[in-house]
DNA sequence: CCTGAAGTTCATTTAGGATTGAACAAAAGA
DNA sequence: TCTTTTGTTCAATCCTAAATGAACTTCAGG
C-alpha cells in the first residue's frame, strides 16, 4: 500500500513526514484547547481531522490516536453539538466519514452555545437566590447590609455585560 | 464576640445568614471560574473576599475556606497576577488585608492578560513551525499537499482574527 | 541576636474529570 | 433468522492538575 518511496510508513500507508505533520497539528489543536477548557481527546479528534485532507472515518480517527472506540464516540459527540465537523456519507462503504468545519464563526459561535450559553442561562437564576440571600443578613452593621447589596448589584450588572458581549463577539467571527 | 442575636454562631463570630450567604456567593464564583478554567481554590478565594464587606486577612480566608496555607497562597498569588484584588494595608495589625477590586474591565482584561495572550503569543510561533512541517510533506498526492498548506493559511487567519479580538473586548468592557 | 508570627515554596498526596473497555443496540446482508 | 460491522453507553480505572503540609524565609518586636 505504501508509495515508491525511501520514506518509512506507518500502519495505514502513511509516510513519515505525514505522520509528523499530523502529530504537530494535533498537539496544537490540544495545547490551545487546554485554554478553552475541552478534553484532550476531543481537540485531538478535531486536530486530526483537520490534519487530514479527504474526510476520515471513525475506525481512521481510532487508530490514528490510538484513542479508544468510548473516546471516539464521546469525542464525536461533542464536536457535533459544537458543529465543528461536518458529516459526509462516504459513498465507498457504510460508515460516516468526517471532514473540520472551516468556517472560525461556525466554531466560536457553536462552543459559545454549547459551552457558555448555559452557564449565562443557569447563572441568572443563581443571582436572584444569591439577591434573596443577600437581603435575608440583618445580623451585621446597616453600613455592612448595604455593601452586600451593593456587591450583588455589581454582580447583577457583571451577568448583564456578560449576556451582551456575545452577540457582539458572534458578530465580529461573522 | 457574637452580637446580642439568637441565631446560631460559628467559629469567628459569624450568624449563620452570613456564613450561608459567603457560602452562596462562594459557590456561585467557583461555577463560574469552571468555565474559564480556574482551580476551584482561587475562585473561592475570590468569592469569600467578594462576599465580605471589609477587607480580609490571610487567615480569616484560610479560616472561612478550610483551605490550607498553601492554597491561599498560591491562590492570593494569581489574583494578585490577574489584578482581582486589591492589597490594602491594615493599620490594626502587620497582616495585609485583601480587597475584590469591583471594576469588570480590571478583571476582564487582567485575565486576558495572564491567562490568554501568553498562549496567542506562544502559538503564533507553533503556526509557523507547523506551516514548515506541511511545506515538508510531500508524498501525497499533489491535491491534498496543496489542501494541507490551503489549512494552514486558516489557521493563521484565525489566529490573527484571535489576536484582533482581544483588545475589542477590552474596549467593551472600558 | 533571639523569638515568633506571617507568608512562601515545593515535594507528596488526593480528588475528580478523562479515558477505557466490555456489554449493548442498530442495521445491513447472507 | 443469524451474523457481522458500526457505533453507543456507562461503570470502573487511570492520570493529572489541584490541594496539602512541612520546611523554609522574612521581618517586626523585645
């Protein structure tokens, strides 16, 4: 299956220099994921992916990672919800195959929603029992009652900016 | 040291509304810190600070946290890095006292700062290294070479697009 | 110059999220 | 219907980043 080169190949054909360039791609797709907070696996599957210049299938993700079948679905499964692979129905056998969205605005717009979204969603309700709680304290100095107050306002208007930044950063990738 | 209150005391003299409302505002924070990938401890650190009208000592938040020295000190180290407090000196005693500064863009931006540019900045010389490695492969059909190296002219356009919104959101939240 | 309080450092431990792998489901085809 | 291939689920395991705590540094007061 190998080319008539000098290159030595790896299982599956590949050449080194191949190899070597998709480990580099992968490694930073993992490095810069780390800042954003997803899994190794998944910025590994995405890197891979996006290394590779026709689509892969699940079995070429697997074994090119050396990643585990739970890994690659679990994997899978959160880059879809974030979009950030498209599915293409390989028209050679039965299984999936899939190429990087390549789109910035399609990904950072996905992980917003996905990631983020519901965090700013859930922390709304949070706030007002955290308001509920901050008027129920009459044990302390008035001066002191008020400056707790005070505080949730603050946090109330962080949450507000918080809601109105991403429409605006959506925007910018758009 | 309690107040002439029937409600139940802990350790410090502190009613238990209060204690229940550090508590809140504390787990709100550390939620919180989670997405952007904060340990659990600095966000705390934050939190309890956050939620105490008067400046705290280094052992009041070791006390209301059950976090051991090393926690906050290592905790007050990158709040202190990202600029989420401020130090203000005690005149009662020789300990330091910390303040939350309140101002968003101050945290907003100081994290960017600390936790952010340092990875744009170190992966815009990764990007060239990996352009470098795809100019190298060169046993793949001539179709996908060019595919590949077309994948790292993207990636370099996302990282600027990624550098050019960084101060955009700065300016927001000026 | 001691002493002790306040905080830092860093090797070790630990908690909890990431990964695995075996059991399971779905669906094609023989 | 039975088998095979493809992928999913989830309890158990593993691994790493966070937390600990003991040794160390610093500095104020006596």
């Amino acid at each position: 299956m190998s080319k008539s080169t000098a290159a030595l190949v790896r299982a599956g054909g590949r050449a080194v220099d191949v190899v070597d360039f998709e480990a580099a791609v992968v490694d930073f797709f993992v490095d810069t994921a780390e800042v954003i907070g997803l899994p190794k696996s998944v910025a590994a599957i995405y890197g891979i992916v996006f290394a590779a210049p026709a689509p892969l299938s699940f079995a070429e993700i697997s074994e090119r990672l050396h990643l585990s079948k739970g890994s690659v679905s679990q994997g899978l499964k959160v880059l879809r919800e974030i979009g950030a692979l498209k599915e293409v129905s390989a028209s050679v056998d039965r299984s999936e195959r899939f190429a990087p969205d390549l789109e910035l605005r399609a990904l950072v717009t996905g992980f917003l929603r996905a990631k983020v979204q519901p965090h700013l969603k859930e922390g709304g309700g949070r706030l007002q029992a955290l308001r509920a709680k901050a008027e129920k304290v009459d044990s302390l100095p008035l001066e002191h009652c008020r400056a707790l107050r005070g505080r949730m306002d603050k946090l109330a208007a962080w949450h507000r900016k918080g809601r109105s930044v991403i429409p605006l950063i959506t925007k910018f990738f758009g």
